[in-house]
C-alpha cells in the first residue's frame, strides 16, 4: 500500500515577552478559535526569521526583536487542519498589541491568567517557555 505523498507545512510561532507586562496572545478570527500565540506561515523566499517578524507585526501591530529560537514543535497532531513543523522564537516588544490580519484580540497575559481555550499545541508551548524562564531547562525532545 502507498501513502499518498504529502508535503509538511512550515509555520512559526512568536513569544512576544513584554518585559514585566506578561506575553502577547492573540484571540484568532478563523478555525480553530481560541487564543494562540502569534505566528503563522513561512512564505517561499522568506527565512523563519523573516517570518517571525512579519507574523508578529501582521497580527500585534507590535515591531518585535528576535533575542532566541526557542524550540521546534513536529507533532503531527498540533495544528488539527494540516502536519505542520512551527520553529518557536522568543521576542521582546515595547508598546501596546492591536490586534489586526486574523486576529480578533491582541491581548497581555502572564503565566497566571492565561486565557482559555488555547488553541493547538500552545499549551505546551506556553508550559515549556514558563518552565524555561524558571529553571533554564529546554523542553524535552519527546
């Protein structure tokens, strides 16, 4: 039996650190609604960098600076409607989010107060990130 030959999607996702404010969540207009960080797509010719930059300021309205690649995310079952590969990067911004492309809400949150439902594989993400700022300790490669 062959498998159908499909090619995996390449999206980033952003932790947008607003120093002692808390992170930027994004409540998202389109399926599967809820709260994500923001991120989405790499275009063809675009770096992951470049990406990460774009998406944040697409959908924050916020000019963000890269300070890490945090950790890449490959679990088939992340993101419900396709396999997609997400490199996350962790940013730091000044201002206020406004919420804009395909994101109805741009929000602060911090660790405590997170909102719900969050959507893909985000909770883990979002575990991990707080987890590293505590201890230092990178996820686990599962």
């Amino acid at each position: 039996m062959r498998k159908e030959n499909k090619t995996l999607l390449v999206t980033v996702d952003i932790i947008i650190d607003l120093a002692d404010r808390g992170i930027v969540l994004i409540e998202r207009k389109n399926q599967p609604y809820g709260w994500a960080l923001p991120g989405g797509f790499v275009d063809y010719g675009e770096s992951l960098e470049q990406a990460a930059v774009r998406e944040a300021k697409e959908e924050t309205s916020l000019d963000v600076e890269l300070v890490e690649q945090f950790y890449t995310y490959s679990d088939p079952r992340r993101d419900p409607r396709h396999h997609t590969v997400s490199t996350v990067f962790v940013a730091r911004a000044t201002g206020v989010p406004k919420a804009a492309d395909d994101a109805t809400r741009a929000e602060i949150f911090s660790e405590e107060n997170l909102p719900s439902p969050i959507v893909f594989d985000h909770p883990r993400i979002l575990r991990d990130y707080f987890h590293h700022k505590k201890t230092g300790e990178r996820p686990k490669i599962q």
